[in-house]
C-alpha cells in the first residue's frame, strides 16, 4: 500500500529546471505534477492510460502521466506543456493549433501537442498515416482531428525550415 | 402578479456597483424559454445581459452563457466589436460569473447565437450612438458628421479631431437601457462580423494557461472522492472506514448518505477510498441493453400529437405502396473530455463555487438550497468547460462539493473519475421509433404515421410535403421509465428522428425506383432544403443510383431548429469483419446569417466526426443497474483513424438572422451512414449503433 509508505526523495529536470521533492514513489506523474507541482496544464481524463490527455515527455518518449510512477522519473527530464515554448515564444506546433483552430474546448490540447512534439522528434517528415497511427491513442471527443493532422503537418514544415 | 411586484434578488443598480465606472448598456435577450424562465424565478426580467466600455477603452460583455468549445466566446465578441466599431482584440466576454452577469437559463440547445446574438447587436449599436453622442460634446462637432473606426470617433472631414472610446469612458458612469432600437448596420457592411476569425481562446489552450475548473487551487483545498454504490439501484448495507483513515493526512467525513475521503492529494484520497470495506444491498433487474426495448415498448404512454395534417386514414387509402419500419438506438454517453468537477470555497456566510457546468445559476440555486445561504451569497464562476454536449446541464458534483466544504470548513474539490462520469452521465435515452407510410402512384408520399417512444420530439416534424401526417410522442424522453438518469445530449431527439425519417425516406426512394435525391426533391417544396440538398449533391461531385448500387453512398437532410442541412456520405463495407470505413463526408448548411465561418465549419467538422461514434460504436452496456462501460476501453469513441475526408459547405443566406450551428450537423450521421452502408450492402440497419456484428447479422 503505497499510501502509508516512507517518502523518498526525488530529483529530476521538469521543464529545465531541476526538482527536488519527497513523496512516495509509486504516485503517478500526473498527479505529483497537477498537485504538489501546481502545473495544471496536464489533464486528467480517463486515468487508465486511454486517452493520451496526459501526455508528457520523459526523455524524449511520450508517456502517460497517469500511468507513470514518479519513482520512474529519477534522474530523467519531464516536458510538460508549460515547457512546450521557449522564452515567452510559442512552439511551432502551438502556433499551428492556433493557426488551424485544431482545438475546441482545449481539454485534450497539451496531451496533443506533446505526443505530437515526440512524433516531430524522431520524424521530421511524417506523412498522414504516421501521425494517425502515432496520435491514435489521443482522443478528442470535440473531433478536431482533422485540423490536428493539418495543424501537425504544418507545424513540420516550419521547424524543417520550410515555409509553413 | 404584475411584473414591476417582482422580487429581484439583484437589481441593475447593484450590478452597476459591481462593474464600476464605464458606459453601460443594458439589453434583453429574445430567447423565449430565457425569459419566462427569469420570470419563474424573479429574475429582473427586463434585461439579462449588459455590456461596458470601460475607462480603459476595452469593452466587455457580460453574459451567463458558458464556452464548453463551441465557440460563442468569438463569435458573440465579433458580433459585438462589428456594431460598436472596435478591434475585436479590444472584447473581453465575461461568460457564467453569477455575481457579475445577469441570469441566464444555460447554454444548450444551439441558442446562444441565435437568440443571444441580435439583441448583443443592438445593444452595440446603443452603447455607440451614446459615445457619438458625448464626442460630438466633447469636440463640439455635430453628431452626423462623426465616424467611429476601431474604438475612436473622429470628425469626418477633418480626422484630426479626435477622441477615442477610452477618452469619452473616462469619468463616466453612464447606464442606459436599450428601449429604442437603433438601426444595426447592414450586413453587407460588415467587416468583422461574417469574416473567418480564429478561436480568442486558443492561445490560452495550447499553452496548458488555460484553467478548467479541476486546475484551480486554493490554499488549504482538499480533494474529495466519495464512495459510490456499484450499481443503480443499490443501498448500503454496512461500512467499515478504519483501514482508510490509517493514511496519513485523510479526512473522513461520513453524513447521511455520502462518504467521503479527503485528502491534499486527489490520488491519495483515492488510495484511501479503496481502503473502505462496504457492502451494499445487491439490486435484480431485468433490464440490460437485450430488454430494453420490450421494457420501452411497455411503458408506452397514451401518444400525445406532437404535429398532424390531413388525415393518415385517407392518405393510407390513397397509398399504392405503404412501408412498415421500426427503428432503435441505444443508450449513448457524453463522455465529455473534462469529467464533471467542482471546487467549492466557504468564507463566512458567502460561498464561491467553480463548476464545469453548463448551467451557472442553476448551480447557484441549488448550492443555496443545500448551504441554507441565499442566492446572492452563492457566486459560481464558470471557468472554461471541457465538451458539455448536454452532460453539464446537470452536475451532482457542485453539491456535494458544497456540502463537504460546509462539513470540513475547508475548500473542496469533487472531481469525477471516469468511472463515476459513465456512471452518473445523464445518457441519450434508448428509443424505438415507428413509422408507417405510403406512396401513391405517382410516387408522392402521401401519409406518414410517426410513434415516438422516448427520444424526445424535437425534428421530429416532418419537411416533406405529405398530405396527411401524425406524429406522436410516446411520453417525451421518458424520464423514471430508464433504469438510470437520461437527459439533452447534443441535438437532443433529433438524433434518434432523423436517422429513422431519413431512412424510411431512403426505403421509399428505392421502392419508387428513384435515386435518393431525385425522390427528396420530388417530395419537396421548401426551397430552402432543396437548395442544401443540391449544394451537398454539387460538391460531393458524384451521381446518385437507385439503392442499393453498391457505391456506397448515403444522403439525408434535415431541418434542425431553423438550421437546414444536407450531408452526404460515401463508405466502405469490409464484409469480411464486418466493419465499416467513412471515406467522405459532404455537409452542406444554411444556418443563417454566419457570424464567423470558421467556426461554423469548426462546428459541422466536429459534429460528424463525433457522429460517427453513434453511428458505430457508442452504446452503454449495462445489467442489473450497473454500467458496464466504464472507460474507453470498452466504450470506444471516434479517433484519428476514423477521421474521414470532411467537406462543408456554407450555404449563402444572409438575410436570415444567425441560427445555431453547435448541434445541427450531427442530427443526420445515424442516417446517412444507414443509407451509405444499406446501397453498399443492400442490408438496411435499423439499429443505431452499426456494430460489426449488426452488420454481420444483417448480411448473413
């Protein structure tokens, strides 16, 4: 029962900054980040690992927060959507969602955007079929995946330097 | 009672306190279940909306609608920006405050556009005749020679003589009540107003800034998760708490019926929760998604006539060919992306309360009602809502929140799990619908006999020109007759009405021995459905067959509350595993006037691809009150791959004032899908959702 277990101490990089905090280690990510972390960004919304809107990078992988224990996150770097744009500038992938209006109540959006970033990551140049078949287990009961596909492809485009 | 004996619990001259200095403008909405709603509740009924410019030059909107993804938060600020002559950048909406916006019966139903949007103008226009009013003071220029442009009024022929909105706000307490109508400007003038503009709200929601209500944190706030029987219908029978409170920093708080586990973490609350040994009193039932309908068909009420015409005994005789279908569809979830949530803070004797919530002020009277507070002293603010389609109308949450923040003194958030939103979700009621109807020689449908058991009866009027017609409802949605809540889900009825009508149409079609829109405009007079019909037909871009030609396309039509629509689909029947691919989906949709085309076709895209999940897949499962969908596991909903190649088409009638757009497009999924799949495979379902094994069944 991990409730009444001893604390430990953790340390990793969230966003580019290093964290220090004491919890129990098999809490999930999601719930370290929204409550003792205060970063809200990431979203709870089915809580089993089946819709993608807790998605957060851990070196570079996407991962399910709400699937993920903390302990797991040791000595690793996490990337939520707080740390998605740089110095007060939006991502590319953030400029094209608004750009494409690929969103409508925003409740699935930083989940999208960050599986999205960890597809660009590993493939600069996917085509319709790579970003359905990684983004598959995002859900987005709006359905903007249209314009999220759009919104994706676009996206590749400026940060492979071409014209948007 | 007359209307000046009112009570009002707030009156324009304490919400002018409130807002503070500006220019102020007060209008009534013309939504007639608004009113007599605010009526029925001592609201003032003479204005529930207000806008201000304030000393900073921005103008706000101040209204009780709620934005849950649809949009209204663009569109009304473009309405309102296009008559006041100002950048729409310079809007803010101020949407769902209690304390800062006059009341508002909830947002559902696609009306906040359409009945919200004309008076927002109006009072655009007044609140602009005030500040040409005090420029031509200030700068002692008669009032016809001045122009407003983009929050400044300046003299026409000399521009230099000038002052901006901000300038004539300054100082000022100015309340007017919009009494006189001044003249709105003419759409074709407009430059804001009817142009595609992006969501105002996205850049808050790609950057994770945006809060919905389960991100909002106070200090000292607890998470509540509270023990919930398994199944409807199930009492408990005994409760042993110890091993939960052995966590640390747990708050057990156990009152009448609810028990509850708090904690400063939601995860740890849940922990505990899993601790509580109950046993609860096993509920039989025989009703589960196999007996339902014979349950529905049984608890039919005396019909009462929704609409009729003519005769149907004279159009049966007058009928060569008559047609005989029944139609079902199951019970279907809102499965919002943000489950319902609610975080209740209580100082003194005032509470304030932050709810996913479609209906603000009926969660402050309910809050009220359980705190033992006045309503005055109940302040829900509406942050932004993840998907409501119909589900956060109600939200048992804010309740229980509010009661627990009483018990524990502290501010409590109850945050529904999935599990607990499948469980507790007001469904889209199970329904059967019965049609009769005939074609005479000439291949005109000259009767059409409508029983509806329990969808609702809204599109349920027939558009077609038959003599001789009777529709009946069964007894509305049906209320305690489901073994669980039910309630609106995203064009409530209509879902269910137009996949039966627009099917029995399609079999008409065929057993004329017409294409399915030969025989639509055949049998239609309205121009107005002809014109959406031809414009969906033009863009699809491909000829019609009489069904079933093994193309695989399917058409339907509708009117939803003023909105027409035609779509059109074009599918693939893997007859191996049964399963069905949407290559295309044309929609074409004359909603009025289109304040932002963007949006609207943002509305139509989401619509049908949303659709498709009750076309194939959602539908509750459930045996002896228990929910056996719990999670998208089980209960899949529309994703990437399902995502077809989408087309709308906007249908040009600006002469109409604005109609809705959140809803219409999805009213016709279950029947063009129906139609598409019967002229792929020949076998026509009557069954809403078309599951791989319907389908199979129906091709064996």
């Amino acid at each position: 029962m991990w409730g009444i277990q001893m604390e430990k101490n953790f340390r990793f990089k969230l966003n580019g900054k290093t964290i220090d905090l004491a919890s129990s280690p098999e809490r999930m990510l999601l719930w370290v980040l929204r409550s003792d972390l205060e970063l809200t960004g990431t979203k709870y919304s089915c809580g089993e690992g089946f819709c993608g809107a807790c998605t957060v990078l851990v070196d570079n992988e996407p991962v399910l927060s709400c699937q993920f224990p903390l302990k797991e996150a040791e000595g690793k770097e996490v990337l939520t959507i707080e740390g998605l744009g740089k110095n007060g500038e939006l991502h590319p992938l953030q400029d094209a969602f608004m750009q494409h209006n690929a969103l409508q109540c925003g409740f699935c959006t930083p989940g999208m955007l960050l599986g999205a970033y960890a597809l660009l990551l590993k493939n600069p140049e996917p085509s319709t079929k790579d970003i359905v078949d990684t983004m598959e287990g995002n859900l987005c009961r709006c359905g903007s995946y249209k314009r999220i596909i759009q919104a994706i492809q676009t996206a590749a485009r400026t940060m492979r330097g071409e014209r948007p | 009672m007359k209307e000046d004996e009112y009570h009002f619990t707030l009156d324009r001259r304490e919400f002018l306190k409130l807002v503070g200095s500006g220019i102020v403008v007060f209008f009534t909405t013309g939504d007639p279940f608004a009113l007599q709603q605010r009526r029925d509740r001592g609201y003032p009924a003479d204005f529930n909306a207000y806008l201000r410019i304030g000393e900073d030059g921005r103008v706000s909107c101040f209204t009780g609608k709620i934005e849950m993804g649809q949009g209204i938060h663009t569109s009304l600020a473009q309405m309102l920006a296009e008559e006041l002559d100002v950048p729409l950048d310079k809007v803010d909406m101020v949407m769902g405050d209690t304390d800062l916006c006059p009341y508002d019966g909830g947002t559902f139903g696609s009306r906040s556009t359409k009945y919200f949007g004309p008076p927002l103008r109006q009072a655009a226009a007044e609140a602009r005749a005030i500040l040409i009013q005090l420029a031509s003071e200030r700068l002692q220029v008669d009032q016809k020679n001045l122009v407003a442009k983009e929050g400044v009024i300046f003299h026409q022929q000399n521009p230099q003589k000038k002052i901006s909105y901000a300038q004539l706000a300054q100082g000022k307490k100015i309340e007017r009540h919009l009494e006189e109508k001044p003249p709105i400007k003419p759409y074709r003038n407009h430059t804001v107003s009817g142009r595609p503009t992006d969501r105002m709200d996205a850049r808050q929601k790609v950057t994770g800034e945006a809060k919905f209500t389960g991100d909002i944190r106070l200090p000292g706030m607890l998470h509540a998760k509270i023990l919930r029987p398994p199944a409807h219908g199930e009492t408990l029978k005994s409760v042993i708490v110890s091993a939960a409170k052995e966590i640390e920093g747990v708050t057990i708080i156990q009152d009448e019926d609810m028990i509850a586990v708090l904690h400063k973490y939601p995860d740890m609350a849940e922990q505990a929760l899993g601790l509580i040994d109950a046993r609860f009193e096993p509920f039989r039932s025989k009703l589960d998604n196999q007996t339902i309908f014979r349950h529905l068909k049984n608890s039919a009420q005396e019909g009462d006539v929704v609409t009729e015409k003519g005769n149907v005994e004279e159009g049966k005789r007058l009928s060569a060919k008559t047609f005989d279908k029944t139609y079902y569809n199951h019970y279907v979830a809102h499965a919002p992306s943000e489950p319902h949530a609610a975080l209740v803070n209580i100082e003194g004797n005032k509470a304030t309360v932050w709810a996913s919530t479609q209906s603000p002020f009926r969660a402050q009277a309910e809050v009220a009602q359980v705190l033992g507070f006045p309503q005055e002293k109940v302040r829900v603010i509406t942050p932004f809502v993840g998907c409501g389609f119909g589900g956060k109308n109600q939200g048992y949450q804010i309740v229980e929140a509010a009661r627990l923040a009483k018990l524990t003194g502290k501010p409590v958030q109850v945050a529904w799990s999935r599990k607990e939103e499948f469980f507790y979700d007001t469904f889209r009621p199970a329904a059967i619908i019965d049609i009769k109807s005939g074609l005479d020689g000439s291949n005109k449908i000259v009767f059409w006999e409508y029983r509806n058991y329990f969808a609702g009866d809204r599109s349920s009027q027939p558009f077609y020109d038959i003599p001789h017609f009777r529709v009946l409802s069964m007894g509305g949605r049906g209320g305690s007759v489901h073994p669980f809540g039910t309630g609106a889900w995203r064009g409530p009825g209509s879902n269910t009405n137009v996949f039966a009508m627009e099917s029995q149409v399609d079999g008409m079609a065929e057993a004329a021995g017409m294409d399915p829109l030969e025989f639509r405009l055949h049998n239609l007079d309205d121009e107005r459905m002809r014109r959406v019909l031809m414009a969906a037909a033009e863009k699809f871009g491909k000829s019609f067959s009489r069904a079933p030609s093994g193309k695989g396309y399917g058409l339907a039509c509708t009117d939803y509350l003023g909105t027409y629509l035609a779509t059109i689909a074009e599918v693939d029947v893997n007859k191996n595993n049964s399963e069905v691919r949407v290559k295309r989906v044309v929609c074409a949709q004359d909603t009025g006037e289109v304040i932002n085309p963007e949006g609207v076709r943002m509305q139509i895209e989401g619509c049908i691809t949303m659709g498709l999940g009750y076309c194939f897949t959602e539908e509750i499962r459930f045996s002896n009150g228990r929910i056996l969908d719990e999670n998208f596991d089980t209960y899949e909903i529309p994703r990437f791959s399902w995502t077809p190649q989408i087309e709308t088409v906007l249908v040009d009638n600006p002469e109409m004032p604005p109609q809705g757009c959140g809803e219409p497009a999805i009213t016709s999924m279950g029947a063009v899908i129906a139609n598409a799949v019967y002229d792929a495979i020949g076998k026509r379902m009557f069954t809403l959702p078309m599951t791989p094994d319907r389908i199979k069944e129906a091709l064996s």
